[in-house]
C-alpha cells in the first residue's frame, strides 16, 4: 500500500525552460578598498537602491560565492548585478534614469574598476 502512495506521487523530473527577457546586462565592480565592509554595503545597498527603475524585469545583487577554485573563475571582485530587459529601449531608460545617476553619483568614489557584459539572447 505505501509503495503504491509513493509511486502515485512521483512524477519523471523535467526541465522547465525559463523564459527571461532577451537583454542581459551584467555589471562587475572592484572595490577601492575590498576589505571595507562598510563601503561593501554601500556598494550592495547603491545597486539594490536600482531595482526601483521600472524598466529592471529582474535583478540579483551577488558577491563572490565560496566555490571551487579553478582558473577559468575569476572571484577578484567586489560586488556584481545581474539585471533582465525587455528591449535596448528599456536597458537605454535605465541608463538615464535618475536612480541609476544618483547611484553613480553616491557610489562612484566607492568602486576602482567596473565591467560591464551586455548580451542579447539568441
């Protein structure tokens, strides 16, 4: 009988494609002094401040994970996002958004060295 319930339950695993808008924009910085933690929550606090630019579809704030260390990951900086767009339209918007001005203009002093990734889904 337990066998039964168990297998009424179990259902073959697949995976579900999620659907993300089309325009990545991947944004790396370095802090001036990376053993500050109070300009690390600055930084993290400037670019969660972002999220309020209506044009972000999604948003992830990350530092650093502890993972494995190999020669293709390279873990040197301080803070990243990870922001969703529908559209170069949207992405442009945020660009000159007030928020994301203030943002600089807050946070700027903070960082040494920002890299940006831009990507469009195929």
């Amino acid at each position: 009988m337990l066998a039964l319930g168990v297998t009424a339950f179990a259902k073959p695993f697949t995976k579900k494609k999620m659907t993300t808008p089309p325009l990545v924009h991947h944004v790396f910085f370095w802090l001036k002094n990376p053993d500050s933690k109070e300009d690390l929550a600055k930084l993290i606090a400037g670019v969660k401040s972002l999220e309020k630019i209506e044009t972000i579809r999604s948003i992830h704030v990350g530092v650093p994970a502890s993972t494995e260390r190999r020669d293709v990951v390279d873990n040197s900086y301080s803070v990243s996002e990870l922001m969703f767009f529908d559209d170069t339209v949207g992405q442009k918007v945020y660009q000159d958004h007030p928020i994301h001005q203030k943002f600089i203009a807050d946070c700027s002093h903070l960082w040494e060295k920002v890299v940006v990734y831009d990507t469009m889904a195929m």
